[in-house]
C-alpha cells in the first residue's frame, strides 16, 4: 500500500469519527432539548392542574352560595307566609270587633244598616245643621258681660275648651260604624 492509500483510509477513518461525533454530539443537544421541553411540559400541566383546582374550588363556593340563597329564600318565603296569615287574623278580629259593635249599638238596624238620622249626626250629637260653618278661635269670642256693680270684678271667664275631634283610624274595617256615626 502506497502513501496515498494510507492518507485515503486515515481520511476515511477521520471522517467516519467526525460523523460518528456529529451524530452523537446532535443526538445529545436533540435529547437536552427534549429534556427541557418535557420540563416545560411538565411544568405547564403543573399551572393547569393548579387552574383547575381553583376553578373546581371555585364553583365549590357558588355552589354553596347557590344553596345558601335557597336557604334564604325559603326561609322569607315562610316570614311572607306567616306576616299574610297574622295581617289575615288581625283584619278578621278587627271585622268580628265591628260586627260586636254593630250588636250592641242601638242605632243599628238587624241588617247591619245605619238609619239616615244616625248618619247625618255629629259625634257630640249634635245635627249638622246647628253647627257653626266655622269654629272661631277662642281669643276671638266675645268678652263676658260686664260685672255688675254689686258685684266685684272677676277675671274674664277662661276659653272653653275646643271640642276633641274624634279619634280616627287610619284604617278601620269594612262595614264598621266610625266614631262620628257614619258607616264605612
């Protein structure tokens, strides 16, 4: 074998070591590479099992809060319930206190009417028609007679007192007779 045989097969050999180097050395970088990218992966699937259960936690609250509200809403259905049966009882004692006084005020009739004089008549039992159009003030009334001469002077007599209007409700039960004598 010649030199150049020689230099022809160490060139080949050099060049075979070479490509078995550049092989090896990619197949390295190729399996860092996947190494990080499964890294990133792994990582990746980390943060979206976290997200997933804080989502799940998360719809675990409104589920609860959903059940809370039912709660709630149940229960200011049962209050409505129970203010509408106490406003019912309190409305039928108000008509029975008003059927009561029908019975045992003279100037009801059997059917439950109230004879036209009786409603035309004032509380104080006086008629409409005498009653003053207009109630003047007390400092507006005349003064007393004057004293005699037999007699000492007295101080003016004191204002009578203006007539109690006559308690009124804010809401009296059908059918009733009101103070003033007017059915309602």
């Amino acid at each position: 074998m010649s030199a150049a045989g020689w230099i022809a097969i160490i060139i080949a050999v050099v060049a075979i070591v070479v490509i078995i180097l550049i092989i090896t050395m990619s197949g390295r970088r190729r399996r860092e590479a996947d190494r990080v990218r499964a890294a990133e992966m792994r990582q990746k699937a980390e943060a979206d099992a976290f997200g997933a259960r804080e989502q799940q936690a998360k719809a675990a609250r409104a589920q609860a809060d959903a059940q809370q509200a039912e709660v709630d809403a149940e229960r200011l259905r049962r209050e409505a319930t129970e203010r509408q049966n106490e406003a019912q009882d309190a409305q039928a004692r108000a008509a029975e206190q008003a059927r009561h006084a029908d019975k045992i005020d003279p100037d009801v009739k059997g059917d439950g009417t109230v004879p036209e004089e009786r409603m035309n008549r004032r509380a104080d039992g006086a008629s409409p028609a005498a009653a003053p159009a207009t109630a003047a003030p007390a400092a507006a009334q005349p003064a007393a007679a004057p004293p005699t001469t037999a007699q000492p002077a007295a101080a003016p007599p004191a204002a009578a007192p203006p007539a109690a209007a006559p308690p009124t409700s804010t809401n009296p039960a059908p059918g009733t007779v009101g103070p003033d004598g007017v059915r309602r």
